[in-house]
C-alpha cells in the first residue's frame, strides 16, 4: 500500500502565490509528485483555508473561479 500525504493548506497557497518564485515551484512539484502517485489527501478544511488565504492574501487576487479549479 502506498503511503498517504495530507497536503497542508501553505503548500496549496504556495503553488499560486507569484510573490515567491522560489516557494511557488516546490510546491508545484511536490503536487505533481504525490498528485501524479495518487497519494495525496486534501481534508475539507484544507480546502476551505485556501479559498479564504487565496481571496485574502494574495496579490494579486485570483479570480475565485481559479481558486475553485
């Protein structure tokens, strides 16, 4: 059986903020890495802190269709 990651909300955050290149393609990675495996969980209320971080810190603001997708 594989092994099963929770991805944190600041991982989420991370892969759409354009404020920190550096951060934004690590997160990137690590979503193609355990999304691709199949062995990423993401809680309901990692999805909910998300839309609220996206729509309230980031600049600039993505549309709330993006954050949705």
């Amino acid at each position: 059986m594989a092994t099963r990651y929770v991805v944190d909300t600041n991982v989420l955050v991370y892969a759409l903020d354009r404020r920190e290149p550096e951060k934004r393609e690590r997160a990137r990675e690590v979503l193609r890495r355990v999304g691709g495996a199949g062995t990423a969980a993401l809680p309901a209320q990692v999805l909910s802190e998300f839309g609220g971080a996206c729509l309230r810190k980031l600049e600039p603001r993505p549309d709330p269709t993006t954050v949705r997708r």
